[in-house]
C-alpha cells in the first residue's frame, strides 16, 4: 500500500468511525506512528479530517453523528459494554433509560433478566422490551425527536421527576479530560439531569470513542456517577478524578 492509499484509507476508517488513535493506526496500517502523524497532518491541512490529540476525528462540537451511522459505530464494544453493564443490574430492578444507541444495545443486553420496571424516554428502549410479559415498560411523556425515538421536554422532566429509581442507565457524547459530561442537545441534557437526580444509583455506559469527542453542552460532570462501563481505559486524568470519588470503573474485555 502507498502513501496515497494509505492516506485514503484513512480517511475511510475515520469517517466510518468518527475517530482513530495513532495507536490504532498504527497496528491497522503496520507502519511507524511518526508514519501516521504525518499522514494525519497531511489530511488535516487539506481538510479531509480533524487532527485532535492523540488522533484524527471528524465529529463536529455542534451536531451530532447522524443516528443511522452511530447504530453501528464501535456496535462489538458496545455489546461488551451492555453485557457487562447487565450483569449489575439484579432481577427485580427499578430503572431508567435514557436516549442513546449505547442505551438501545444495554436494553437488548437486559431481556434475559426478570421482573424488571423500565421508564424511558427512548422509544426504540421501549420497542426492545415491550414483549417481555414479566417486565413493567412505562414510557415518559413529551416531545418525541423524529431522528433518533428520544422523547425530551418539561413534560418528559416532570414525568421522570414522579419516580426514584434503583438505577438510572445513561449514555453520552463526549467526556471532557476535566470529567465534564458532554452532549449536543440542551433539551436533552435536561432530561438526563433528572434521570441522574432520581436514581439511587447511576450507570453510564460509554465506548473509548466518547473520550474524544467535544460536544458544547454540559450534562454533569463523571464524579456524579456510581459507575462507568467502557471498553478501553480512559485518560489518566478522568481516571483519577474518578478515584478520588469513588466512581467504580469496569472494562469490557
């Protein structure tokens, strides 16, 4: 493979993943990382992607990745992350979940369980669970976003504020170095702040890809959380805050 070929492809796997370590490059194209950086800098001064630390990205701080595409981004570590995440989860539960592919995945991950009540405002969640007789599904009211099923506004905090849960499961788009919870959509993030305040315990289930991403709105912050679910080891700074308040970390295999 030459170098414009290696450089096309890429530009390829970004795209299709909206982010890629030099790490990963690395291995993928079987070449140096100082091969790569200069790969990534030749792209990114003609625009074909978005040189970040430690890779290249594509994602935007303003828009999100259409939900199409994201429905099977990193979908493998998704699954390890939902599984792992379900095995905390006890028969006979009380839980929110929340918008989110990652939230649709640990939905799928659950039906083996039992006796389970589920209020979510994600329609797709409800139509995952919907046939298991011993499960209560009880969806929130609202306005329901034609993109993705996620159902978000004043009506939908006030429905979710009648409830105190065992645990809330939620999922995000970006995790600041700084531990700040990122998304792209202010109604939303709304939503999931009541979500947090009316669980007892909170799960966030998050693959490697959201450490770099920078969505413009704060959701919270990782220290709120009881437990994060990923497949990779986050940054050393978010690890230490989470550390110094408890926030257990489980990595998928």
């Amino acid at each position: 493979m030459n170098q414009q070929q290696r450089q096309e492809a890429i530009v390829d796997l970004v795209r299709r993943q909206g982010y890629a370590s030099i790490e990963q490059l690395t291995e993928h194209f079987t070449v140096t990382p100082q091969t790569i950086r200069r790969d990534l800098n030749a792209l990114a001064e003609e625009g074909l992607i978005r040189r970040v630390h430690g890779g290249a990205g594509l994602e935007s701080s303003t828009v999100n990745t259409a939900y199409s595409t994201r429905k099977t981004l990193n979908l493998d570590a998704k699954q390890r992350i939902a599984a792992m995440l379900a095995r905390h989860i006890p028969d006979g539960s009380s839980l929110f979940i929340n918008i989110g592919t990652s939230n649709e995945v640990v939905a799928e991950a659950l039906l083996e369980h039992r006796d389970l009540e589920v209020i979510t405002n994600n329609l797709n969640v409800a139509a995952i669970l919907q046939h298991k007789e011993d499960f209560n599904v009880i969806i929130a009211g609202g306005q329901v976003r034609s993109r993705d099923g996620g159902i978000i506004g004043e009506a939908t905090i006030d429905f979710i504020n009648q409830f105190k849960v065992d645990y809330g499961i939620i999922g995000i788009s970006g995790i600041d170095e700084d531990g700040s919870l990122l998304e792209f959509d202010y109604q939303e993030v709304r939503v999931a702040q009541a979500i947090i305040r009316n669980s007892r315990q909170v799960y966030l289930a998050a693959d490697h890809s959201k450490f770099h991403r920078n969505p413009s709105v704060r959701q919270g912050n990782v220290s709120q959380i009881g437990a994060l679910f990923t497949d990779r080891r986050p940054p050393q700074a978010i690890c230490q805050l989470m550390a110094s308040h408890d926030v257990m970390l489980h990595i998928a295999d």
